[in-house]
C-alpha cells in the first residue's frame, strides 16, 4: 500500500517541475477544444485525492486558504486563480503524500499492533489508490496536453 504513496509523490514531482515556469496567464489559459485549464486540473488532483486519502476521516483532512469546491468534479474554471492560490496549491499538491504518510505514522504509534499497510488500509482500499493514480495519470496527461497549446 506505501507503494502507491511513493508513487503519487512521484507523479505529483515530475507535474510540479514540468510546469515550474509556467506564468500565472499560462496556467490559466483554456485552449480552444480544452473545458479546463492547467491549474484548474492540478486544483482537481488535490481535492480528488484529498476526497480518497481523508474520506472516512474528513477531521484530519488539510485546511487551505482557497475554495475547495470550485475543483471538484464536475467544475470547471470560472475565473483565473490568483498567484497566492497557484502558489498554495501547488505547495499542497507536494504535500499530500507526505502529510498522509505523517498521520500513518501517528496512527502507527497509537496501534503498534498494527502493521503499516493494515493502517492504511484501514482507512482507504487498495482499489481506490490503484484509482488514484489512474485519476493523477489521466489530468496530468490533460495538462501535458494543454502545455502543447501555449
């Protein structure tokens, strides 16, 4: 189960340094033919994952200074998105495995009984990590795509 928190880490890196340059306007650019933008699907990637990762213990989910709503399925961009938020979403987007990983090991100290992937799964099924990274696979492939049309 660690496994696929390794391997979100290193989607999310790679789509973090891909887009690194990118200006406010380029992230915000909707080509003709596309319905979102780059930050809108990287907006996506968080609260989706955040929605698998903290379901069933919503109390611990990350708090962030944006509205989460407008990146939720079934949005779509309805203004540019300022620098703060880019910024913030972008430093949450790297913070994500490493913040579940950090409550795993919390968890693990209350139940040492309890084997690492057991905690894990306790709190989210194999089945909607494998879906994780297919969703991660499936916007950053999005994304690629609109970079081709700045």
């Amino acid at each position: 189960m660690l496994h696929y928190l390794t391997q979100l880490e290193e989607l999310r890196a790679i789509l973090l340094s891909d887009t690194a340059q990118l200006t406010i306007q380029q992230v915000n650019h909707i080509p003709l033919g596309f319905n979102n933008n780059i930050i809108w699907n990287m907006g996506h990637l968080l609260v989706i994952s955040e929605d698998i990762l903290y379901g069933s213990i919503e109390a611990n989910r990350p708090l962030h200074e944006f509205e989460i709503m407008g990146f939720k399925r079934g949005t779509k961009p309805g203004r540019d998105i300022d620098s703060k938020t880019i910024t913030s979403i972008r430093e949450s987007l790297a913070a994500t495995a490493p913040s579940f990983r950090k409550l795993m090991d919390h968890a693990s100290l209350a139940h040492p009984e309890l084997q690492y992937d057991d905690l894990i799964r306790s709190i989210v099924s194999k089945v909607s990590l494998g879906f994780l990274i297919f969703h991660e696979k499936m916007h950053i492939s999005a994304i690629n795509n609109i970079m081709l049309h700045l």
